[in-house]
C-alpha cells in the first residue's frame, strides 16, 4: 500500500512537472519555419542547434529535440481529415500518408504504417518505467512519437505522433511543395 501511494504521489508529481514545463513552451512560440521540401532523395545536413531553435516554434524545438509530448486533443493534426502527407518538421523527409491515418482515440495523429520506411527509425525507450518502442526521423533525427501493437489491421500497429514534429501538405498543395510522386496514392483512390 505504502509504495502505491509513493508512486501516486511521484506519477502526480512529475504530471505536474509536465504541465508546468508545457504550458512555458505554449506561451512564447515562435514562428513556425522549416518550410524545407527535402525529401529521401536529397542529401539533408542537420542545422546546428542554434539554427533549430530559430527555424522552430518553441514547442516543435521541445518535441523533435527533447523527446517531449504535446498535449492530447489540442495539437494541429490529431483531427485532420484532409488527403495528404505528413513531413518532419526539420527535414521534410516523407513520413506518413493521410491513408493510413485512423481516428485511434487517443488525441495525437496516428497512423497503421509510414510512408516511406527507411524514413523511420525505431529505438528502445524505457523513460516511462516501461519500454516502448520510439520512433524518429531518419534525416533530422528528430523525435516523433512511439508505436504501439495495439492498431487495427492490415498492420495491427499505432504509429502515434506528435503534431509539432510533422508538416501536413495537403493533396492539392504536393506538386507545388515537391511531393509530386505521392499525388498518385490518392489518385489510385478516386477510380
């Protein structure tokens, strides 16, 4: 009984930290740049982290450099319904298909597979007294959210990512933005 209270009270407390430290990055954004259309193909060097910090919102910065967590429910795409890929934030490196986007409940973006795999890297993280398997960017090393075993088919796989990490381009907007080959997916679609 004593060492549940005792992780009651460490769980509350470090929710607590949490909230603090997001509400501190909520206040002063930054504009939001990182307008690169790199995709796979092209080389990509990663800026330095001064350059970073000013391409990036405050948020973005904490979430694909500091491996934080934005907010359920109040982040950009958790509800996007709109065709289209989604794109690190840094790098423009092609990650996720509004195809294989799903409604999981859980108020973050998530998807049954990535776009363009070797884009995706997968690494062990036990932060949460538990492991899980995180997944960033392969470019801009760039945290972008865990993957979990509990999705639907095909795949049975949540690929649960934060907004801030991503870029959404919408279908209409991908010739112009440099996605031009992935206009095809949802051409396939309208037949």
């Amino acid at each position: 009984m004593k060492k549940i209270l005792l992780l009651t009270i460490f769980v509350t407390a470090s929710i607590a930290v949490f909230a603090s430290e997001y509400n501190k990055i909520q206040e002063t954004p930054h504009s939001v740049a990182a307008s690169n259309s790199t995709t796979s193909a092209q080389p990509y060097n990663k800026p330095s982290d001064d350059e970073l910090k000013k391409r990036l919102s405050r948020l973005q910065y904490s979430v694909t450099q500091h491996e934080s967590t934005e907010t359920p429910f109040d982040n950009e795409y958790w509800d996007e319904k709109r065709d289209g890929i989604y794109v690190d934030i840094a790098s423009g490196e092609p990650l996720f298909s509004s195809k294989d986007k799903y409604k999981s409940g859980t108020g973050w973006p998530s998807f049954v597979r990535p776009l363009v795999k070797e884009n995706i890297v997968e690494r062990e993280d036990s932060l949460l007294f538990y492991k899980r398997v995180e997944i960033r960017s392969k470019y801009a090393d760039s945290h972008l959210g865990h993957v979990f075993t509990d999705g639907p088919a095909p795949t049975g796989l949540r690929y649960c990512m934060n907004s801030a990490a991503m870029r959404f381009i919408p279908r209409e907007q991908l010739v112009d933005s440099g996605y031009g080959k992935y206009l095809e997916l949802f051409e396939i679609s309208e037949k």
